[in-house]
C-alpha cells in the first residue's frame, strides 16, 4: 500500500511539474497581437505574376494601324534619332532594283535605304518597301559625308522612286511617306526639326536629292510636331 502511495505521489508530482512548465511557457508567449497564420500554399511553386506593361497611348495607336515589317525585331532595335528623305533620281525602280545596283555599281551591302515608296511602275504607287537594313536594324548607306556617318548611323533612310528634279511625287507616295514619318517621329521621338531632305542634312555631301521639286515644306506642316 506504502509502495502505491508512493507511485502516485510521484506521478502527482511530475503532473504538477509539467502543468507548470505549460503555465509559464504560455505566460511567455502570451500577448494581444493577433498572431499571423501561415498558410501552406498546396501547390508546389510560388508564381510570380509580371508586372503589367503600360504602353503610352500614341504608341499603341501606332502598333495597331501600321504593317508588322516596319516594327524591328525588338532585340535588334537601334535608337534611331533623325530621318532622312532621298529620291531615286531615276523615273522608275524598287528595292530589288536599288539593291542589284547598289550591289554592282557601288559595292555595297545591298541598298542603301531602310524604306524604299514606289511609285508605280517597278512597284505600288505608295508601296512602302522594307529593306535588309530596316530588318536587321544596321546603318544605312544613303547619306554619306556626315561627322562621325552619323546620318548613317542614326538617321533611317527613306527613298522615294522618282527624280524630284522635274517632277513632284505622286499623291499616294506623299500619304504613305506621310503615315512611314508619323510612325518613325512616334516611336522614337523625333520631332520634324530632325527630319531632312538629303541635301539639307548637316555634314551631308552636296547634292540635289530629294530634287528641288520635292515638297519638304509640305510634308512638315502636315506633321504634328
Ligand atoms: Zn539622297
């Protein structure tokens, strides 16, 4: 009987032991700030979601109204910061053409441009070709003489098929040049005291492309800004 007593007494002790352990650590713990639950996401990765792409309003505008070819393959794509307009100075011809000649008389690349607009002989009246060098975003070969090529460098090359020395483009060149400039001035900033004739460009070599009869001031007041 002593020898049951004395179990008990000892199992009544540890009980009183460990109920008070369980006091003290809760009394530790214990405070009024809502304790944050966690919750095991059940599947076995977390996902990110990206950040949503805003894109400005005139840029969008752009994206949805013109051809994919003239948007650049975006890993490629070059600051553009002018433009410059040229003729062909021949009364007919495309980008094919320009390319087997610039190619043979001229020992180029290929042609020169980044846009050729034709004029309808070799080519759509107002047909916007896009050339190699707008494709893979390269300099241009269409205004040489400039400091440092710049204009090569950083101008995008637009011909128009004709010789605008003895006569004027046709209406439907004049509205695809129109709607090619908007988008270039759009995409890259560039305002209409950054687009030039040929020969006004700054450092370019004498010349008279786009001939005398081309209507740069036109063409500008016709632009935005
Ligand atoms: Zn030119």
């Amino acid at each position: 009987m002593v020898f049951w007593c004395e179990i008990e007494r000892k199992m009544f002790s540890r009980v009183l032991i460990f109920f008070g352990c369980v006091f003290v650590l809760s009394g530790c713990v214990y405070n009024d700030e809502p304790v944050p639950e966690i919750v095991y996401h059940s599947g076995s990765e977390s996902k990110l979601v990206p950040p949503r792409t805003v894109i400005p309003e005139h840029r969008e505008i752009a994206y949805k109204q013109i051809p994919r070819a003239w948007l650049p393959p975006s890993q490629l794509e070059h600051k553009w910061t002018a433009i410059v307009i040229h003729h062909s100075a021949t009364t007919s011809g495309n980008a094919a053409i320009f390319d087997k000649m610039h190619k043979e008389e001229r020992h180029w690349e290929g042609v020169g441009y980044d846009f050729v607009i034709g004029n309808g002989i070799d080519s759509g009246d107002g047909q916007i070709e896009v050339t190699f060098r707008w494709r893979g975003q390269i300099a241009g070969a269409h205004c040489g003489g400039t400091p440092n090529n710049w204009a090569n460098e950083y101008a995008v090359g637009i011909c128009l098929v004709g010789d605008f020395s003895h006569t004027v483009p046709t209406k439907r060149q004049m509205q695809s040049l129109l709607k090619l400039v908007s988008f270039l001035q759009k995409r890259y900033g560039i305002s209409k005291n950054r687009i030039y004739g040929h020969k006004s460009t700054p450092g370019a070599r004498v010349t008279d492309c786009p001939g005398k009869m081309f209507p740069m001031t036109r063409l500008k007041s016709m632009l935005s800004y």
